[in-house]
C-alpha cells in the first residue's frame, strides 16, 4: 500500500522555532567533535599531532570510562542537525506557502474591490 499523503507542514511556533535555530549549531559541534574522536581513536601509535594534544588525551580519558560516549557524539550530533536542519527547510516551505496563499487571497479581494469600485464609479456618471 501506498502511503497516505501528509498534510503540508504549518511553520513552526516560535519557541519550537527557536529550539530548532539553537540546536542546529550545537549537533554540528557534537557531530565535529564525534568525528575528530573517531580520527584519534583510530590513530594508535599516536603520530598524529592531534592525537598527542590536550584535546586528544582529554578525548581518550573519556572514551576509556565509558566508550558509548563515541557514539553518541557522533550519532547524536548527526542525528541532532539533521533533524534540526529538516524541521527549518520544512518551517521555510511553510512559510513561504503562507505568504503566497496570503498574497493571492489579498490580489482576489483586492481586485474585486477594485473593480466594484470602478463600477460604482460609471454608475455615477451614468446618472
């Protein structure tokens, strides 16, 4: 079976919003940082400079009293911004659908008003 179409998505509330702006540069840290971890991680005769800098022993320190926190800087920060970065490209469609309804609604009743204006005004000269 074919999935139900979903309704199109309405913008965000602006706590909601705000959260979503918030969190976007924070998964990013978290995601840079998983991914720095793993490259020390896997350098094990540490030759790499960043391996042997504070950051990295710090890195290692943490990995050796529980080595999930890896992976939940790396999946996390990944699955944080991704969800983040949806949730925005989702509030900017909405947004941009709620401006164009609104602007196509004022062109109707703008045009009409308009028009009956004008009609209004040869009904004067007529009489």
């Amino acid at each position: 079976m074919a999935p139900k179409s979903k309704d199109p998505p309405a913008p965000l509330r602006p706590i909601v919003l705000a959260g979503c702006i918030a969190l976007l540069p924070i998964a990013l840290a978290f995601f840079v940082v998983g991914a720095i971890g793993i490259h020390i991680l896997l350098d094990a005769e540490d030759s790499s400079s960043l391996s042997r800098s504070d950051f990295g022993q710090a890195y290692k320190r943490l990995i050796a009293m529980n080595p999930f926190f890896s992976a939940f800087f790396l999946n996390g920060g990944m699955i944080g911004a991704l969800f983040a970065g949806t949730k925005l490209w989702e509030h900017r469609a909405a947004v941009k659908r709620v401006k164009k309804a609104a602007r196509s609604k004022k062109a109707i009743t703008g045009g009409t008003t308009a028009a009956a204006a004008g009609a209004s005004s040869e009904a004067k000269k007529d009489k």
